[in-house]
C-alpha cells in the first residue's frame, strides 16, 4: 500500500508545479475489497485518520463494501498506515 500512497504523493507534486491540485478515484472489480481498502488507506495517510475512523467513513458513502470485516484485509491496512506514520517521523 506504501507504493500506492508514494505514486500519489508524486503525482501530486508534479501538478502542483502547474497549480493544480489531485483527485482520487479509487475502484476495483464490485467495489467492496480492494478498492475501499486502498480508499480507506490513502484516507487515513492523508488526513491523519485512524484506520478505523477512515473505515467508518469509507463504509458510510459504500455500505456493501466489507474490507475491514476481514481481519487478513484490516490487518494490513493497519500495519501499512503504522509503517507510513514510522517512516514520517
């Protein structure tokens, strides 16, 4: 998921160059895995969000998506941010 969130970082700066600013659409196939896990994610990073709050908010606008129910998907959400927020400091 770090690799997800540095291209996103990258990506940004180089339209920051032209003032302009980023905006995600993130998806997969039906919309209730991977796509909301990387969504709550890139949330979580970006706004300085628990993991859970981000969930929270992910499942409020996409109900039928079930990431986080999954212990395997909200395990590596988790450690993914904990590994983010150490290398920032």
């Amino acid at each position: 998921m770090l690799h997800v969130l540095e291209w996103v970082r990258d990506e940004e700066a180089k339209l920051a160059e032209d003032d302009r600013s980023i905006c995600l659409y993130v998806h997969c196939q039906m919309g209730i895995n991977r796509g909301p896990l990387i969504a709550a994610f890139l949330l979580a990073a970006r706004q300085g969000l628990s993991g859970d709050e981000a969930w929270k908010r992910i499942k409020a606008s996409r109900p039928a998506a079930h990431s986080f129910e999954k212990a395997v998907y909200r395990e590596a959400c988790l450690r993914a941010l904990e590994a983010y927020r150490q290398r920032a400091c």
